[in-house]
C-alpha cells in the first residue's frame, strides 16, 4: 500500500471542492489513483470536520 504525505491528498481534496468541483472519477484519470481511494479520503476528510462535497446532485 502507498503513502501519500499529508500534503497530496489535501492538494487532492481541494481538488474536489469549490471553485473546482472536479469528479472524483476526473481526478482519479489525472493521477492515476483508484476512485475507491479518493472516496475513502474524501470520507476520512469528512469524519475530521473537513467540508468536501459528497458528490451528490442535490437539484430538484
């Protein structure tokens, strides 16, 4: 298993919020991570008070 430093995955992280907003699965091409790892960190990012948006469309 990798290890990523602190500072990556909260460049990443940023990634998925505003004003960027990209897709997970965008990101994933990019940097050739699994979305399944940046699922996992946007979760933990969650679980430590971090706004990271869910990916979910949220319009009527």
């Amino acid at each position: 298993m990798a290890k990523y430093s602190k500072e990556f995955k909260y460049s990443i992280m940023m990634k998925m919020m505003s004003p960027l907003n990209q897709a997970v699965s965008e990101i994933a091409r990019e940097t050739g991570l699994s979305e399944a790892t940046l699922h996992q960190w946007r979760k933990q990012a969650r679980t430590k008070g971090m706004a990271v948006p869910s990916g979910r469309c949220l319009s009527s």
